[in-house]
C-alpha cells in the first residue's frame, strides 16, 4: 500500500469534529466525481472554514426564539 493511499485512509478512519467534513464524506460516498459540479470542492471547504470560525453559532431553538 502505497503512503498516499494510507494517508487517505487514516483520514477516513480518523473523525473529525467538523460536521461538514463528516457531511462531505458522506455525500461524497453517493456522488460519482462526473456527477460534481464545477465548485465542488470550492463549495465543501467554504463552509469547513465557515464552521471553523471562532464565535459562537445560534442553533435552531435560538434562530426560531428571536423570530
């Protein structure tokens, strides 16, 4: 096996706390690479970083609490 090949695993295995990396993954596993997009990539790394920014994020109760 090849170092590049076991990197790639050991990502897979390794969880990560960023739910839009797990999401990613996921959809990833359904979508073939012809079926993507132009900004596919592009699109999953904006919102990592989104979630990644420091700060505090409203969940759904707080967003339905200030309507």
């Amino acid at each position: 096996m090849t170092a590049e090949i076991r990197a790639i695993l050991d990502r897979l295995r390794t969880p990560t706390d960023n739910v839009v990396t797990r999401a990613r993954r996921m959809v990833e596993a359904h979508v073939p690479e012809d079926r993507r997009g132009p900004g596919w990539d592009r699109h999953w790394r904006e919102l990592e970083a989104y979630l990644e920014l420091p700060g505090q994020w409203p969940g759904k109760a707080e967003v339905e609490e200030d309507r």
